[in-house]
C-alpha cells in the first residue's frame, strides 16, 4: 500500500502508549529512549487509519528526492531516472502513501489523455471562449525557445496574458486539464516544465481538436 516503516512503527508505538506532551513523530533512537511499558493502557487501542496516513505523510516528506524516487520506482513505468525524480517531486507534499503516486502522475505516462471537453471549461466558459483560450496558449507556447522552457519563463510569460483576461482560470484552467486531463494536480506551469514544449503543443492541439 505504500507505508514507509519507519511511519508504521511510530504508529503502532502510539498504540496504547502515551508519553506525555505534544511530540507525534519520533525515530527510532527516540522510541527505544522514551518507551515505557509503563506509560502503556490496558484499554484497547483505536486503529487509527487515517492518523496512520496522517504520519506516513509526514515521513514521506522528510525524504530527500533520491531517496522518495528510489521507493517510488517500482510503482512506475521505468523511464530515465532524472525526468522520473522531476516527477515525483512535483508530488512529494500531496502524499500520504507511496501507492498514491500511480493515479496522480498517470498522466505523465500516456500518450493520449481521456477526459470530457466540458472539463476544459472555466465556469460559465463556452465552448467558443475555450477554443479561443486553447489557440492563444497555443499561439504563445510555439513561440518559446526550447532552451527557455522554464517553469519560472512560462509563468512569467503566461501569468500576465492570464490577468488580461480578468480571471486568470479563464486561461490556466484549460491549460492545466489540456496538459492532465485532471482537476486537481500539480500546477500547469511545473508540468509544463516536465512535459516539455513538444508534448505540451501536442496536447494543446488534442484539445483543441475537441471544438
């Protein structure tokens, strides 16, 4: 399920046992110096699952990228290590389990995307308002150099054409479900960055063929 083991001991530690004061996560040196049978209750204990998430989470984001990419790798299609680790860290603060990263970067993996063309829309976007959306990102992504195709160079070439707009979704919202085909994920401009120009336009214009 994508438990780290460092999370579960911390969890099943609290299992009847309370040290006393505020302290939640401990390693295991601080375990086998504070741990007391006789701090444990003779009470039965809640199994708690979403604390456990709550914990593995926590741990989770204590990993250094290598090592977060080394346990996530047999989760994921193997791909070069370097765009893999680009992957999983646009990720590492939503997750509260390894397994997790499957559905949140599928995306990433596919060729194709499938998703309804009424997602594309921004609240009351029509189909029209859209399409113009999809041709002006199109329009202004082709002009970007390979070599400046930067998170940091398309949000400051995107957010101020967002602004002009009025609201901002108006633009980002369809930018960001041509590219993931999800309403919620890492924002457009980072996996805009990791896709890179060519498969962006790619699914830019898949979207733009649904109008």
């Amino acid at each position: 399920k994508g438990y780290l083991a460092e999370a579960i001991v911390n969890f099943m530690a609290f299992l009847g046992w309370n040290p006393g004061g505020e302290k939640e996560i401990y390693s295991m040196k601080d375990l086998i110096s504070d741990f007391s049978l006789d701090k444990v209750q003779k009470g039965g204990a809640i199994f708690n699952i979403q604390r456990l998430d709550y914990l593995n989470g926590v741990y989770i984001r204590q990993k250094s990228p290598e090592e977060l990419t080394e346990l996530c790798k047999p989760y994921l299609p193997k791909i070069e290590i370097k765009q893999l680790k680009k992957i999983i860290c646009l990720y590492q603060e939503r997750l509260k389990k390894l397994s997790e990263i499957v559905e949140l970067t599928d995306f990433f993996f596919k060729d194709v995307l499938e998703y309804d063309k009424g997602l594309l829309k921004w609240k009351d976007m029509t189909d029209g308002e859209v399409k113009d959306a999809l041709d002006k990102l199109n329009k202004i992504l082709c002009d970007i150099p390979d070599k400046k195709w930067t998170k940091k160079n398309l949000e400051n070439i995107l957010m101020p054409e967002a602004e002009k707009v009025g609201d901002r979704g108006r633009l980002l919202w369809p930018l960001r479900i041509a590219l993931t085909g999800k309403k919620a994920s890492a924002g457009p401009f980072e996996v805009a960055e990791t896709l890179g120009k060519e498969k962006t336009l790619k699914r830019i214009k898949y979207a733009q063929s649904k109008f």
